[in-house]
C-alpha cells in the first residue's frame, strides 16, 4: 500500500513513484479549482479555453518546481527562461487571476512535496468560492438592471407608463431622456430594481401592452457592468 507520509521527502531526492503521484494530485486538485471556477462563474465571457488553462498551469509549476529542486542554478535558469517570455493575456475580471493563483499554489505545492498543503489549501480555498458565490457578501447594486424604450411624447403613454413602473418596480430613476423623431418620440433609459417575486417577463409584457411603446430592452446589471 502507497504511504502517503513517505512521499513528502526532499526534492533533491525524488523518486519515479513520487514525482508521478505529486503530478496526479496536482491534475485532480486543479481539475476540482476548475470545476469550482465554472460552478460559481456569473460574467459573460466564458472561456473553455481558460477552465483547461487552470488545470494545465498547475501541473506545469509541480513540474518546473521539481525540475528546480534544491538547485539554485536551475532555478536561476528557469527563471531566465521564463522571462524570455511575454504574457500578453488581459483578465477582465480580477476573479480569473485569483483562480489562476490558486491553480498555481497547488502546483507549486505539489511540486515541493507539500501535499498536505497543497491539499487542504485547495478544499479550502474551494469551499470559500462556493460560500462566497451563494451570499449576498460583496453586491453593492442597488438596481436589477438597465431598461430602454421609446414611447410617443403624449400625456396619456407617460400616465400609462408611471402606472406599469410604480406596479412592478420597487424603485426605478431616469438616467437619459432624449428627443427622436424631431420631438415627436422620446427615449428612455431607467435603472429599474423589481419588487419581490416580480418576473423580468411579466415586466415587459406589461410595458409592451403600453400605446406606441417601442425597443423594450431590459439589461441585467452584471450584463450592463461588464459591458
């Protein structure tokens, strides 16, 4: 039977066995940091690309650690290597680079023969994604989303209109006012935040029914802010 505790011994003296098992952890704990990734992400602009990248990047660093060993002129070798080359890749949310560090701690920790740290620091670091994901911890918007629309300059579409958003909106403000149609239409944009229980579709299907409304577009706001 593998003993686990006979596996964390020195870099300088690694073994076939070792150097396998480390590399196996460091693919499951990265696969799991991926997973975890793709379970709590909310923006847009997914990438599958990415998802491989963090299981990838962490077997490469259990790698480049147990090439370097206790070698300090390896270690200068593979940093000089390194930075021959340019990462040009541009994260739009900060959210990504932290799961790349992750991905890139347990590689790392694999690679130096720390898998209990490597273990733990990984089921804890997932744990705290999840956490964070299912609780209002961090939302600060105080609105739903972005919703425009033209409707004619008539007094009785605007009564029709203050009667559908004070109905289904908790609170909602004018962001933009302008004149289409030499003054004879106008278009709107609202920051709108729905009452309880309220559906985005029974809220558009009451402002459709409104006279000459036209280009109902409601926005969500995690949309709206990445945008």
């Amino acid at each position: 039977m593998l003993d686990f505790m006979s596996l964390q011994t020195t870099s300088g003296n690694i073994t076939t066995i070792s150097l396998v098992y480390s590399l196996l952890l460091a693919f499951i704990l990265s696969t799991l940091i991926a997973i975890t990734y793709e379970k709590t992400y909310r923006a847009l602009s997914y990438s599958r690309n990415y998802v491989q990248t963090l299981v990838l990047i962490s077997i490469i660093a259990a790698t480049v650690m147990h090439a370097v060993g206790d070698n300090l002129a390896r270690g200068l070798g593979i940093m000089a290597a390194f930075a021959v080359i340019r990462f040009r890749t541009n994260f739009k949310d900060s959210r990504d680079i932290v799961f790349v560090f992750a991905s890139l701690a347990v590689g790392v920790s694999c690679g130096v023969n720390g898998y209990s740290i490597a273990i733990v620091g990984a089921i804890t670091f997932i744990i705290a994604a999840f956490i964070l994901y299912i609780s209002p911890f961090g939302e600060s918007s105080f609105f739903d989303g972005m919703l425009r629309f033209s409707l004619e300059n008539e007094g009785d579409n605007k009564q029709e209109l203050e009667k559908v958003m004070r109905k289904f909106s908790k609170t909602f403000a004018l962001i933009t006012l302008r004149d289409m149609a030499q003054g004879n239409r106008l278009d709107y944009a609202y920051q709108v935040k729905l009452k309880k229980n309220v559906r985005h579709d029974d809220f558009i299907e009451a402002l459709n029914k409104i006279p000459s409304i036209k280009g109902v577009h409601f926005m969500m706001q995690e949309a709206t802010v990445e945008l």
